[in-house]
C-alpha cells in the first residue's frame, strides 16, 4: 500500500537521478564551505596566483631572488665561487637551527637556548675528552644525551606547568650560560678549551663534521651537505608522516587536537629534543673546525636569529602554519644580506637595518597569504 507521495514521482532525491535533464548531485570535497554569495569564477591567472600565495615558502623564494640580485649588483663577488662558499657556510649553520626552531613554531612554541645549548654541549665534548680523557666519539654521544636531557627539561616544563615555551627556554638559556661560563673556568682555569686534535677518533669525526671541498677561490664545507639533508628529512616529516599532522594540529587548535586524541605532549617533547639536538649538531661543527671551544658571553641573538630565519621562511608566530622548506631559503636571505653587505663596503649596522625591514615584510606578506589560504598549504 503506498503511504505517502513516492519521491521517484513528486520530484525527490531518487528523481534527480533516474532523470538525465537533471544535474547530478554535488561532489563532496575537502574544501571548507562558503559562506555567502557565490564567488564569482576568477580567471586562470589570479587563480594561479592565489594558488601560489597559499605556499609559506614563496616570500623567502621572492625575496632570495630579490636580494641576490640587489647585491650582485653592488657586489659582483657574491657571485664568484669564493662569494658563494661566505654565503653557504654560515646559511648551513643558521639554517639548521632555524628549520628545528620553524618546526617548533609550526607547533605554536618557541626555543631561546638553542643557541646557548651549541656552546654548552661543544664545551661538555671538549671536557670529556681534555679532561676525562674520553675517546671523541664517546664524549660526542655523551654531549648528544645532555642536549636531549635539555630538550626534555624544557618540553616537560611547557606541557605539565602552562608556562609559556618563550620563558621556560629563557630560563634554561641564563641557566647554562651561567653554569657554561663557571664551570669552564673551574674545570679548566679559562674560558678556551684547545688541543683536541689528538684524541683517539678525532681525526674521523673531522671528516664526519669539518671536510672541505676546494671549488676554485671557494671552499665548501661538508655542513652543507648536512643542512640540504636534514631539510629533506624535515620538510617529509611534516607533509607526509602523521607526526608532521599532529605538528600543524598542536599549533593550530591544541585544545581541539588532544581532543580528537592527537598525541600533542609527546609532539612537544619530540620538538624540544629535536631544536636541543640541532643545537648540539652546530656545537660540534665549530668544536671539531677549531679544535676547542672558547666560551664567551653568548646573548639572545643567535636564537632570535633562528626564529627571524624561520618568520622569513614563513612560519607564524601563532602557530600552525609554515615551512621547513622556507625557513631554509630564509637562512639564505639572512646569509645573502650579511655576505653582500660586507662585500659592498657598508657600514656593518646597515645589516640591522636591512634585517628589520626584511623581517617586517615577511610578517605582512606571512599576514596576507595567512588571510588568503583556503585548504592547507604544501611547500
């Protein structure tokens, strides 16, 4: 008996689909909904463009392309071999610390000791050996489980107290700079640790952190070789393995994440181990290319450097959005615009100047594509 007006007659859903004149139903799709009039359809070009704009790396791209022209023009020697071995060398360096900090950033945290940590566990290795007389290999491994000892203090503080990731890792920064300079003096009665080279395993870990390759009037530095893999390793973490979801998540909706049961302690204290590392990592390069350590008074410029390589490379300081990728071209725009500076005769606060305005460029520019961005970015 038929209860009811049949929907394959009046009209209903099962209408619209044994009738061909009828359009089909919609797709579903992953794009978040419109709310509003319709927007009109925009030509392939801005379309392109608008595309384009939602990738975190194009600022630091457009803005690599800028400043090595600029400066090419008024320093040729940037371009030479020999120009671009000073650029490289100091970008490997900055730009290790700054893809471990842009990925802590991506995560909605912040790491101030990284710079501090280079210096405390390079000092660490060199008393291990001077003074213990540990095999180079051994007091390495020994330096590397203090760094991560470090990572863990700091991402234990932030995810059990509350406390802002910028003041817990501020506090770890006085902490060892005081215990780094005391306890040098102390150890070794000044503040230079030296005659290394000696110790068993040395001369392989020279090889491992400080071989050079001669290209003409340029030598390259195997921390290239470093930077360009660690960068690779990174930017697949975070586009195409869940831990990188469970980065971009903490960052953009924490409260929402753990909820949904993404694992956003675990990814905190992996971040902070890792940003501890990479400073272990630059540690040991200038530990092993001079032979010793020389503990001076190190401020907060070196990690307000890798956080400044990071927001040029495109990451938020709120969070859950950027790229590994970008802060990597980032420390090229930093390298670029000290090596060309340098090489065009300016006055050395020029650099702060350029610096500030470069900085401020990439906030807005990381603002107006942060508005624009419809799905999530890729790099």
């Amino acid at each position: 008996m038929d209860t009811g007006p049949h929907p394959a007659r009046r009209g209903g859903p099962a209408a619209d689909v044994l009738r061909p004149d009828r359009a089909a139903p919609p797709v579903i799709s992953d794009r978040l909904p419109t709310l509003g009039a319709s927007p009109a359809t925009l030509p392939r070009g801005r379309r392109l463009l608008g595309e384009a704009l939602a990738r975190p790396s194009l600022p630091a791209l457009l803005g690599l392309v800028v400043v090595v022209a600029f400066f090419g023009v008024q320093a040729p020697a940037l371009l030479t071999a020999g120009g671009l071995a000073s650029v490289l060398d100091p970008a490997a360096l900055l730009g290790i610390g700054g893809v471990a900090v842009a990925l802590l950033l991506i995560a909605g945290q912040f790491d101030l000791s990284i710079g501090v940590t280079a210096v405390a566990t390079s000092l660490l290795t060199a008393l291990l050996i001077e003074r213990a007389g540990w095999n180079t290999w051994a007091a390495l491994a020994g330096s590397l489980a203090a760094a991560v000892v470090v990572g863990l203090v700091n991402g234990f503080l932030v995810v059990n107290t509350g406390l802002p990731s910028f003041l817990v890792t501020l506090a770890t920064f006085l902490v060892l700079q005081g215990a780094s300079q005391t306890g040098v003096e102390a150890l070794a009665g000044s503040a230079r640790v030296t005659g290394l080279d000696g110790a068993p395993g040395w001369a392989v870990a020279e090889q491992v952190f400080a071989s050079t390759l001669h290209v003409g009037e340029g030598r390259f530095r195997v921390s290239l070789l470093w930077w360009v893999a660690l960068t690779a390793l990174a930017s697949w973490a975070l586009w195409r393995t869940r831990f990188g979801n469970a980065v971009f998540a903490s960052g953009g909706a924490r409260r929402a994440a753990r909820q949904l049961g993404v694992p956003v302690r675990r990814t905190t204290l992996t971040l902070f181990c890792l940003t501890a590392a990479a400073g272990w990592l630059i540690g040991t390069f200038g530990l092993v290319r001079l032979d010793g350590v020389q503990v001076g008074a190190p401020g907060l410029g070196t990690a307000v450097d890798f956080v400044v390589v990071a927001v040029i490379g495109g990451c938020l300081l709120t969070g859950g959005y950027g790229s590994t990728i970008g802060a990597a071209i980032g420390a090229l725009v930093y390298s670029v615009a000290r090596e060309g500076i340098a090489l065009a005769g300016w006055n050395a606060p020029w650099f702060q100047v350029f610096l500030g305005v470069l900085l401020l460029l990439a906030l807005l520019t990381n603002g107006i594509v942060r508005s624009r961005l419809k799905a999530v970015p890729r790099s």
